[in-house]
C-alpha cells in the first residue's frame, strides 16, 4: 500500500484500482481538454506572499456556507456515477462528509438514491437538480429531496446540452454501456472494485429508475435522458424552481459577469462559478480566472462560490483570497473514493485541510475572515 500524502498519490491509485471506463469518465474534459488543464494550472500561476514572525497560534479554517457550519469551506460538488468509482459511492462519499464536518451534494445522476443517503447517513446532505421536460419528475424529485431533508438545492445551469468527451464514446461509457472486449478484459485486473459491485445491489441510476416515467431498466433509461435535458431552460424556470423549492437554493455553472448578475438578481443564496470542471464549453476561461470580477461585482448581494481544478488547500486559500466564499471538489474526492472508499474521501478532506490550514499560517493569518487579496502576490491573479 502506498504512502498517502497528496491528491496526486490518491489519483495514482483510483486510476490502478478502478475500470478504466470510470476511471476516464472521471478523468477527462471536453474535445481538446484546454478548459479542464487550464482550471488547475491557472490555479498555479497564482503566487502567495509569505510572511513571518506574526503569532500564527490557534488557527481556525471553519466558516459557513448558505448558513451551514463547515469545518473549511470546501463541500462535495455533486459527481454523476460517484457510486461505479466505488461501490456504494455515494452513501461512503457523504459518510466521510460527515464525519469530516463539510456537506455532501448528490448528483441526479446518482448510483445510490436520496433514500439510499437518507437511510445511511444522518448529517444533512445536498441535493443537486438538472433541469428536464418533465416538470411532474422534477417536482417529486424535489419533494423526496425534501422529504429527506435536504435543506439546499443545488441547480446546475450548465448541462443542458451536453459537451463531448472523447475518451467515454471511445470506452463505450453510454446509457446503455457498449461493453468492448478491452473493457471485459480491463475488469479483470480490478479483482477489488468486481468484488465491492458483486456486494451490493445499486449499480444504476437509482433517483430515475422505478421514479421517471417509462425507467425501468438501462436501455429505457438512455433513451429517457437523451430527452429529458431540456435546452429551453431560461430565467423564468429558475424562478419557478426557486418558488418550488423553498429552501435555500445554490445556482452552479455561472462563468459570464451577465449572468452572474442575474443570477444575483434571482434570488438564489449562492452561485457557484463553474465551467463543470472543463466538461461542458472547451475554450471557456478557467474558473479561477473567471472567480475576481464576478466576486467584485456581486458578491455582496449573493454569496459567491467557484469550483474547477481544486487540488490542494492551497487552491481553497487563493479562491477565498479571491472572493469565494465557499469552493466545491469534484475530481479530489473522486479520486479518493476509487482508491480506498470512504477512507480515500476522508483522506482526501484530511489532505487539503490540513494544507489549508498551513498555508493560512505560512501567509500569516489564523482564521479565514482576514484573509483577502493581499496574501497575493500582486501580478499574479487577475482582477
Ligand atoms: C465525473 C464527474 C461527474 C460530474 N457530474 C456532475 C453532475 O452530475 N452534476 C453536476 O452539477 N456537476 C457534475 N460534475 C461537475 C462537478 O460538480 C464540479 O463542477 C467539477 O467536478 C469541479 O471540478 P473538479 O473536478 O476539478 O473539482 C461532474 C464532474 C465530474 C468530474
């Protein structure tokens, strides 16, 4: 077993130990994949200022997110097929939420449902809403996820259609899966995760099939969601999600100052600057370049999150310096869960807190509330 002491090391093993058609869907971004490089090695260019011989004694990184206590403020961006990285994905990925001290989001797109998280957690957990031609599903969806207890919805704006990720059409990674000789062959070699899915029952989308109309089983279910995104969505649905709703509402996938205005002017809690992770629009900015002018503009009307190539806690310090308020990780979790489950997530909180923790010190500051664009070195981060 390996020495465990960055997300790297967690992404080496997810990669050894998880089918190479998982693996790749978790590791990729859209056509040339400029986007997805750009999220993190942006995140580099960014310089700290180091400072010395100023009291760095009784640290705290803890802050709140839409009101929720958060350990630091990082929580678990809604990641589709969480549960085929690992089996029972979900339900471990919200555990060592849990018990970590930050919340969890659940795709739509889910392996485990919300009842399944419900019944196997007690924190409360965050619900994530893709917007569909059926509004009756989408209402019941909303009313399960309240039902469990969800007190936050999540509502990703950016899917309505859907970018193309070159390496899934290649690895047949379609509703329903195309199993290559190569992918039978390449599941052999993962004795652990054949042995997890062989013990468990959930292996498809649970939120959908038995709950959508006509979703019975996986070839119904390709069909169904090939229909389902809806292009039309506008300003007007987001309003009626957020009537619906009633409970706080977070809207992710804002990359454009426009928009972020608003989504400002919605109503909605929070919103997250996301480019999905460089899986939608190929050629977008970074989201951590896009992060300071939206940040500026509307962040004292909304609180304003970014997610996109977090890898470290250093990257949490440079998006709060930056004016995030609160950060979502997608792949770092992932990674974490393909490589040891629910202690691979854990692993992965323990890393970049403890990395956020003392790169806060290293710049000179105790607790997250004083910290803003002076620990950066000017020059190196826009805005
Ligand atoms: C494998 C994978 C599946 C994803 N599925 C969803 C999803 O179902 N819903 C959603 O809103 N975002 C989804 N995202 C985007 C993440 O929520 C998040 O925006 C992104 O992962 C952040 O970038 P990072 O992975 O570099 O941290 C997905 C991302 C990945 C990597």
């Amino acid at each position: 077993m390996p020495v465990i002491t960055n997300i790297e090391d967690l992404r080496m093993l997810a990669q050894k130990r998880v089918p190479r058609m998982f693996y790749d869907y978790a590791d990729s971004g859209s056509w040339t994949e400029g986007t997805y490089r750009a999220n993190q090695a942006d995140f580099q260019k960014i310089l700290l200022r180091q400072r010395v011989a100023v009291n760095m004694a009784n640290r705290s990184t803890a802050t709140k997110m839409v009101g929720v206590d958060v350990k630091m403020p990082v929580a678990l961006a809604p990641v589709g097929l969480t549960g085929m990285q690992h089996a029972d994905g979900e339900i471990l990925a919200a555990r060592a939420a849990e018990k970590f001290g930050v919340p969890f989001t659940l795709s739509t797109m889910s392996i485990c449902s919300i009842e399944d998280i419900r019944e196997n957690t007690t924190a409360p957990f965050w619900f994530q809403l893709y917007w569909m031609r059926d509004r009756d599903f989408m209402e019941r969806l909303m009313a399960r996820a309240k039902a469990a207890g969800c007190p936050a919805l999540v509502l990703t704006l950016d899917l309505q259609v859907i970018g193309q990720r070159h390496k899934d059409l290649k690895n047949g990674l379609t509703a329903p899966p195309k199993p290559t000789l190569a992918n039978i062959f390449n599941l052999m070699t993962k004795p652990r995760w054949c042995l997890g899915m062989a013990g468990t029952p959930r292996h498809t989308f649970r939120n959908l099939v038995g709950h959508a109309k006509g979703v019975s089983d996986m070839s119904s279910l390709g069909a169904w969601t090939r229909e389902q995104f809806d292009p039309r969505l506008d300003w007007n649905d987001v309003a009626w999600i957020r009537q619906r709703w009633g409970g706080k509402l977070i809207l992710k996938g804002i990359m454009d100052l426009e928009d972020a205005k608003l989504a400002a002017d919605s109503g909605a809690d929070a919103l997250v600057v996301s480019n999905h992770g460089g899986r939608q629009l190929d050629g977008a900015p970074s989201s951590i370049a896009a992060l300071p002018a939206i940040a500026d503009a509307v962040g004292s009307r909304i609180e304003v999150w970014m997610d996109g190539g977090i890898r470290s806690g250093q990257d949490v310090l440079k998006a709060w310096a930056l004016g995030a308020r609160g950060t979502l990780i997608g792949r770092a979790f992932a990674y974490g869960l393909g490589a040891m489950g629910e202690a691979g997530v854990s692993a992965a909180l323990e890393i970049i807190h403890q990395e956020l923790d003392l790169t806060m010190a290293f710049c000179g500051h105790t607790r997250l509330t004083d910290v803003d664009r002076r620990i950066l070195l000017p020059g190196t981060a826009r805005g």
